[in-house]
C-alpha cells in the first residue's frame, strides 16, 4: 500500500458531524486545503470545474454531433475527415478532446474504443468515462476478445462483420458514429440525438429502431 | 515501463459488470480530485506525461486495489511532494507552513469556461519529416523502457501498417522524464488480430493502435 499516506492519526480526523472520514475523504482534504492556502488554486474553480463535467459536459454532446452526421451528408464527411473540426462546429472542444478522430460503424464494420494503458476517453462529446470503462477487465479484455466482450454487453457481432478495436495509446480521442437504426427515417435531428446512447459511441452497444 | 497499467491482453479479471445507470461520481470527494486536475496542470505543477507515470509507479496490489480517482489523487500527492510544492508534514496536517509566501492561482473559476473548451493539445506546430507514409509496412521494436513509455507490450515485435499519419506530438517517453518533447509524427498503425493474438483470434478482426516514430522500424 501506499505508506507514505498511510501515517494519519485517525483521532485527528473526526468529521464535524461524527463521521470519521475514509482515507482518501481525508488525503483529499489536505491536499487541497494545503494547494489553496499556498495559493495554487482557488477552490472556486475546482468548484466551477465540477459543475461543468456534472451538468454541462456529457453524451448529450456527442449524440448531436451523431445525430446531425446522419441528416447532414456534407457534415458526415466533414467529421469523418477532421473530427475536431467538424465537433467544434457544435461548440464541443478542449480538454481530452484536442484532437478527435470519428470512426463509423457500417453494415461491415463494428468498431469499439479502448485505452489499454490508462483511461483516455473523449471527454468534450462523451463526458466523463464509467467505471467499467476504466477498470482493469475491460481494458485488458477487449483489445484481444473483443466479440466475447461485446456478447457480454448484448451485442452479437456476425462473423462476417470486421471489428476494429482503438486502443488510443497517444493524444488522439475516438468516437464511434453509430449506424442509424431502420425505423428512423421521419424523425428531426433532435428526435435521432436522443436515442444516440453513450455506450454507441464507445462502440459497445448497437441502437435499436425506437419502439412504436 | 512494464508495469501494471499495461493491461492489454491479460487473463484472469473477470466479467466487465457494468454499472447501470451509473452517476458521474460515486463520492463527493472524486469531485474535488477531478476538479484539482486542470488547476494543478495550469499552476505547471507537470506535464500530462509525468501525471501518467506517477500513477504507473504506484505498487501494482495498491493500483489494481484501488479507483480511478485514488490513482488521480496518487498522482497529484507524489507529484506535490517530488516537485517539492509541498512537505508531507503538509499533507499530514492539511494546512500550510506559517510564513510561507502565498502565490496567486494559475486558473482563476472565471477562466475555467476557456481552458474546457480550449483543452491542451499535444500536437505540436513543427515541421518535422515523417519517417512513414500511409501503407507502410512496420515493425514495432521490441523494447521494455523502465521509464514511461506510451508502448503497449502486446504490440511489440509486431508487424503492422501504417493507417493514418495523425501529424506531431509531444513524445511522452522523454517529456515524462523531463527530456523535452522530441516532437516527432504518430500514426494510427494497423494490426491485424491475428498478427497479435494468434490463429484463434478472429481473421476479420484488427486492432489499431496510436504509435510514434521512435517505436517503428520499416518491415
């Protein structure tokens, strides 16, 4: 374990109310209390960047960059092209999405992303990543049984169907533009993003026709 | 480095169990953690690279043990204390030495709609010449770094293609290290999974992962 951390006096530690506080409640705490008084941050920008991960930043913004790629032909080819580009039309930009490359799921092609090494994932569009995501069996797993994985989230891959695992091992951030599902052929670019799902554009789910 | 963090490829983890309906946090204090990352990057308390590598120098019981967000608040403790910011005699108390001088923070919450959209790109404006062209044939060096290095094990040794050239980067394996950033192309390379996997891997399938210059030699 990580022993440096580890030599609190846990009786110094009680929370206000009681509760004594978990190890990393505590160590977070310190830190940054300490990193303001020093003047290093201020905590009214730690406050302003949770607010934006928790209610402005997440799938919603991919799924509208989905929905107009499968109404706007021009804009498909645009994204496909220069995905950062063609994301930022939407206003959807910046940090762990600098440089965004949109690889598209086709009746021969089933493409899913991963980051084996760490948990890079394309935050501007897609939001912060779920936990499983970032644990250790999917990132070990999916680069080499990618079918077995996919079978396990409900999807069945035909064998033959290519599918191309993204291991984004550099500073590139993929998205999966997921194939537009039969039955849709009526609906506003507003209707289609909102059956666009998270799990779609990391390429673990394939999206159903909407239920009648 | 051949660290734990090299996942791909390994046995023995278990069913994926995702959670459904998952929240953005599942405790208040990953908040904060999240909320530390750009303010501490903006300060230049280190660079993307060396934030990596701290969390793949964490003992490998310890990071297989613990979450995302402890491997985050690892990262920025070890990195605190070895940039000498702050004395672990600070984090144990949680305040400040009296007396030390105060300095102004490097993102202001006024800035922080900005630096989301604007993010930190690691391309880099130079012109440097690209050692391949889309459709080369490559092979990956079979090298084991004890540093940081952006060079999974599974692709070692391994004959690829190259599918896209993505352009100049930062190359993490000296900029983790304090080396500069020998700007240099990285490309999307293509594997097929056979090539990585062996003949029960599917012949449809491929794997296509982001590599450097410095990893490749021509086939």
């Amino acid at each position: 374990m990580n022993d440096l951390f580890h030599d609190h006096d846990d009786d110094d530690h009680v929370h206000p109310h009681g509760r004594a506080l978990s190890d990393p409640e505590l160590r977070v705490k310190a830190l940054e209390q300490v990193l303001t008084e020093k003047g290093l941050i201020d905590p009214a920008a730690v406050d302003a960047l949770i607010e934006t991960y928790e209610t402005k930043v997440g799938p919603h913004n991919g799924a509208r960059v989905v929905a107009k790629a499968w109404v706007d032909r021009e804009y498909k080819q645009r994204l496909l092209a220069n995905g950062s580009a063609a994301i930022a039309e939407l206003g959807y930009s910046g940090i762990q999405g600098e440089d965004m490359v949109v690889v598209e799921n086709t009746a021969t092609v089933h493409n899913v992303l991963v980051c084996t090494l760490c948990s890079c994932y394309p935050w501007p569009t897609l939001g912060l990543p779920p936990v499983w995501y970032k644990s250790a069996p999917y990132r070990a797993r999916v680069i080499s049984e990618p079918r077995a994985v996919l079978r396990e989230f409900g999807v069945k891959i035909e064998d033959d169907v290519e599918v191309r695992v993204w291991d984004s091992t550099a500073e590139l951030r993929y998205m999966v533009l997921p194939e537009r599902p039969p039955g849709t052929e009526g609906m506003s670019e507003a209707e289609l993003a909102a059956i666009v799902t998270r799990d779609s554009m990391i390429g673990v789910a394939r999206l159903a026709p909407p239920k009648p | 480095m051949n660290g734990i963090h090299d996942l791909g490829g390994m046995h023995g983890f278990g069913p994926i169990n995702p959670e459904q309906d998952e929240p953005v946090f599942h405790h208040a204090w990953e908040k904060r953690v999240l909320g530390m990352f750009a303010p501490t990057f903006a300060a230049g308390l280190y660079c993307v690279d060396e934030f990596r590598h701290a969390i793949e120098r964490m003992g490998a019981a310890h990071y297989l043990q613990s979450s995302y967000y402890e491997h985050w608040l690892h990262a920025l403790e070890t990195l605190a204390l070895e940039k000498g910011v702050l004395t672990r005699e600070e984090l144990r108390t949680g305040h400040a030495t009296p007396g030390v001088p105060k300095a102004q923070p490097a993102l202001a919450a006024t800035d922080v709609p900005k630096i989301v959209a604007h993010g930190a790109s690691a391309r880099v404006a130079l012109d440097v010449k690209p050692k391949f062209k889309e459709g080369d044939m490559v092979v990956v060096k079979n090298m084991h770094p004890a540093g940081h290095t952006r060079l999974p094990r599974y692709v070692r040794d391994k004959l690829g293609c190259i599918d896209r050239d993505h352009g100049v980067f930062v190359f993490p394996d000296t900029a983790a290290h304090g080396k500069g950033e020998k700007p240099q192309h990285c490309y999307s390379v293509y594997f097929s999974a056979q090539e990585l996997w062996g003949p029960k891997a599917s012949r449809n399938d491929s794997v296509y992962v982001d590599l450097w210059d410095d990893y490749l030699v021509a086939a």
